[in-house]
C-alpha cells in the first residue's frame, strides 16, 4: 500500500474539506446569527432599561432611570455572554452538520430569548429589585 492509499485519493479529501461557496454560506450565516443576536440583546436591553421610563420625577425629561435587577449593568453583560456562547455552540454545530442553517438558526433564537426570560426572572435574586431612581 503506497502512502497516497493510505491518505485516500484526492477526490475523498476534497469531498472532506468545505468548498470556498461552502465556506462563504457558513461566514454569511455566522453574520447573520451575530446580528440576529444582537438584535435580542438589544430589544431585551431597552425592555430592562426603557430610554423613557415612566418613573421617577414628571419634569425630567427622560422620567428617571431603572437600576439593579434586569437593568443593572451586570445583568446585561451576562445576557451578551449568554447570547455569545450561544452563538460559538450554534457556528460549532454549523460547521459540523452542514445542512441545518435553519434549524440551527429557529435552535439559537429561541434558546436565547428562553435564557433571557430565565434571566429576567433570576436577576433579582442575584443583584436586587429593579427599581427607579
């Protein structure tokens, strides 16, 4: 047996290895997904810290701002590391099952938005009520 048996003909390593148009769909869909998330992040965000808030003093013009809770700053980034990890786990089952875009896109968006509804729930055991000041 000669060392190219071995490592198989050329046509099995490249039905292996990912076309470049392979490779640009997984790229565009990684995008997507990223923005996607952010998206989630950004809606959940402004649900935990309104830009008006209706609390607070009547004569300020942005009604006070919300503190500690889902509005702390800590509840936020943990959301944004959810959402990351979410999104590496979702690129590393891409690049491993090749044909479930969609599937795995529907997968991350509703486990993303169940973690952040687990974690609007959670956040006031870990870093007080939400309140208004």
């Amino acid at each position: 047996m000669s060392l190219t048996e071995e490592a198989g003909s050329p046509d099995d390593q490249a039905a292996w290895t990912p076309s470049s148009a392979r490779k640009r769909l997984l790229v565009a869909w990684a995008i997507g997904m990223a923005i996607m998330g952010f998206v989630i992040w950004v809606v959940y965000a402004l649900i935990a810290s309104p830009l008006f808030p209706s609390c607070g003093n009547s004569n300020d013009f942005l009604g006070g701002v919300y503190h500690g809770g889902a509005a702390s700053s800590a509840s936020l980034l943990a959301a944004a590391v959810l959402g990351g990890s979410l999104w590496l786990f979702a690129c590393t089952a891409a690049c491993v099952l090749r044909r479930r875009l969609g599937e795995l896109s529907g997968a991350f968006a509703t486990l993303y938005v169940v973690a952040l509804v687990v974690l609007w729930y959670v956040s006031p055991l870990i870093w007080g009520r939400r309140y208004c000041a």
